[in-house]
C-alpha cells in the first residue's frame, strides 16, 4: 500500500507570512519527515541583538576573572551561562 500524497504548501511572499503559516499548520502533512536528513552549518550565525545591561561593579569583575580564568570573553561566558540556564529551564 502506498503512501498518500503530501499536499503542498502555498507560495508566500514574505518570511513573515510563511512563519505564521507554519504555525497553523502541521508539517506532517506537507513534508514526510521519514526521508529527512540531518545537516550541518558550520557558518551559520544566529541573529543577534545588542542589549544594555546594568551589572553591579563587583559582579562584572568576578564574571571577568572568571573569563579570564578559562581564557574565554567575558560576554561569551555570560551567553554561556544565560544559554545553560534557559535549556535547563
């Protein structure tokens, strides 16, 4: 017995539409997810925002050495540690 056909997905004309699309929508019916591939992208760098953020004096200094100790940037580690908290969140 074969497998339906997958149905297909309108054209969008902006990333927007299509995003809230894909939202509403489940893509078990459009894609058949048994032939996926995983991939790499070794240069793709997520977006990012500049945010100011106010730090006690001391605190700043303990997350620098603490950088500095590991031999990484200071606002690097802070992602670090963000990221880690909010993946076991």
């Amino acid at each position: 017995m074969s497998k339906p056909e997958k149905k297909r997905p309108p054209q969008f004309t902006t990333e927007a539409e299509e995003r809230a699309w894909w939202e509403r929508h489940d893509s078990s019916e459009y894609l058949d997810w048994s032939k996926a591939e995983a991939v790499s992208l070794p240069n793709l760098k997520p977006t990012t925002r500049t945010i100011s953020l106010r730090l006690p004096v001391t605190m700043l200094d303990r997350i620098k050495m603490e950088a500095n100790r590991r031999d990484v940037p200071y606002q690097s580690l802070i992602k670090s540690w963000l990221a880690d908290r909010l993946d076991r969140e």
